[in-house]
C-alpha cells in the first residue's frame, strides 16, 4: 500500500448567506440560510514513501483543505483516506506521530520561549530518544543556520528564522511523512535556497515524503519530480514533472544580438508561420518558435544568413508558464491547449 492512499476523499462546508445590513442580519437569525461549498471533490490520490510531490493550484481550489484532511485536521465528507496505515481523522494522535508539517502562515514554536526549549518541549511530546534529539538538532543547527538565534524567543524571530526554526520543529521526531504549505512564502532568495537544500538532503537520506503546496514555482523545479493540479476541488493533472513540460512547454525563444539591422529578416520572421519575433531595439530581438516544427539550429542559421550574430542564449518554456496557462484556463491537461 502506498503511504498516502485515499479514495473518492471529498470535504464540503455549510455557508450561511446573509443580506447585507443590520436588517439582513436580524433576518438570518430567524430565518438562517445556507447553502453547500464544495472544496474539494472526490478525488484518488496515491503517494508511495520517498516521493517528493508538488500538490498546487489558485487560491482557493482546494489544496489547503486536502493537507488537513490528510493531517486529521479536518474530518472527510465522504470517501476514505489511510496515512501510513493509520486513519488521520480517526487516530489523531498516532498519525501526529508519524507526521511533519509547517504551515507558512502559522508557528508550532511558543511565542514567549526561547526555540531551544519549544523543541526540548517537542522531545518530551514525541519521546524522542536522547540519542536521536541531539543528531538530530546538531544537524538542524548546521544545516539551517540556527546557531546564531536558538535563544531567542520565537517572537523576537524574523519570517526566515521562524520558518527555518519551524522547519527543524516538523522534523525533530524524524516523520516519515512531511507536509509543507506554503514554506517559503515571503522570505528572501538566500533563506529560500537554504530551506530547499534542507528539505532535499533530508529526502534524499532518510526517504522523507515530501507533500508540498506552493504558488512559488522555483520551490516545484526544484525539490519536486511529481506535479499534481487541482483546480475548482478536482484534480486535473498527476504526473511527473518532466512530462508537463515536455508535452506542453512546445515553444523555445532565442534572443539575437546582432552586428546590424535586419530588416529583410524582421519583415520574413513577421510573417514565418510557427515562429513570432519581438524586437527589443534595432538589434536586439527575440524569436519565439515551435520546437516540434523547427529546430534551434534552423532559426540560428537563418539569422546567421542575413548577418553577424553578436551574441545570443535560449530560454524553454518554463513550468511557471504552464501552470499560468492551466490557471488562466488556456491549457486543458486532459486534452490540448485551448
């Protein structure tokens, strides 16, 4: 069995509807009205152990209310959901056991104490052995740069030592299984790096599941080989990552630096079907072409006919542009682009 298994998993909300003002508001007492918002709707979802996956999707479509259905935050609507063999709802307490999780928006650590003694409160929770809490915070301190704010209060913590501190505070029981929302939100590029670098080693040396929902791009290239959408509470695409970009990151663009003008060029590649030119000055421009109709040497070499090429780089379609387009509503992952 796969540790993260569920089935036809669903969690829908009573909404109350009330009219605006204070006539609304004495109406809703005597006369309540709601109606049924539906988050996520039933969907299968199978993680086997040591996976790193990117559950992602806009605000709002539902990725926050599957994670707490899977840390037994939330209790499921309908369906069945089994975490490393335990029901999370059912068996909150030993699925709080085998589970990490860090949640950007909020903090595990105590606010009035030092974070040194919020994780020797957490050894006393999980029983960690004494053994394995002094590996275990030797290395988090190395690793995430704790050294120089472990006394500190966690009030007195900025966002990027708090979310490193929370970090080591999620891993401290060595969890199978870690949850991440949202982690790297609001912090700086240095701190991001050195997050991303953390969650990679402890993945790759101890086996760690990683679950990871983000609106940052740079956190799913790279810590993720596993890309899951979900949009409107359905899931619309569960695949590896290489292959969203693969079968929907068609277009390359190569940006020209050259000796001269091009006008004879410009006006040709104005009018090449399956390429588009963008003209940054007279001799800067870029050209945007289908890699399955034309190669990179093909629109070097046809630059190269009408001149000197001063310099020029290429760039592929990142996965950035095409989660935007699945989110615009311009790419459909079950079929073609729109």
């Amino acid at each position: 069995m796969s540790i993260i298994e569920a089935r036809g998993l669903s969690k829908s909300f009573m909404q109350a509807v009330k009219e605006p003002g204070l006539k609304g508001a004495v109406k809703h007492v005597f006369l309540p009205r709601h109606i049924e918002k539906v988050a996520v709707k039933p969907l299968d979802l199978s993680v086997e152990a040591g996976e790193t996956v990117a559950y992602v999707g806009p605000n709002g479509a539902g990725k926050s209310t599957t994670i707490k259905m899977l840390t037994g935050i939330l209790m499921p609507s309908a369906g069945t959901v089994s975490v490393n063999g335990i029901n999370p709802y059912k068996k909150r307490m030993d699925n709080a056991a085998q589970i990490g999780a860090v949640f950007g928006q909020r903090t595990q650590l105590w606010w009035d104490i030092p974070i040194v003694e919020s994780f020797s409160l957490l050894k006393d929770i999980y029983q960690i052995p004494d053994a394995v809490y002094k590996t275990n915070m030797e290395l988090f301190i190395e690793m995430l740069g704790m050294s120089e704010f472990i006394h500190l209060s966690a009030r007195k913590l900025s966002l990027g030592q708090r979310m490193r501190a929370d970090l080591a505070a999620a891993l401290l029981h060595n969890p199978p299984i870690l949850y991440l929302d949202e982690p790297t939100i609001g912090l700086d590029v240095s701190v991001k790096q050195k997050i991303r670098e953390f969650i990679k080693q402890i993945n790759q040396e101890q086996n760690t599941t990683v679950m990871l929902t983000t609106h940052d791009l740079g956190d799913i290239e790279d810590l993720c080989k596993r890309l899951i959408i979900i949009d409107h509470g359905a899931i619309i695409y569960d695949g590896s990552l290489s292959e969203v970009k693969a079968r929907f990151a068609k277009n390359r663009v190569i940006f020209f630096q050259v000796g001269s003008p091009m006008p004879e060029l410009y006006a040709q590649l104005a009018q090449t079907p399956g390429m588009k030119l963008a003209q940054q000055s007279a001799q800067e421009f870029s050209v945007s072409f289908d890699r399955y109709e034309y190669t990179a040497s093909e629109v070097v070499g046809r630059v190269m006919r009408y001149g000197e090429v001063v310099d020029f780089r290429m760039e592929d379609t990142n996965i950035e542009q095409v989660i935007k387009a699945v989110y615009d509503g311009n790419l459909d992952l079950n079929g073609t682009g729109k």
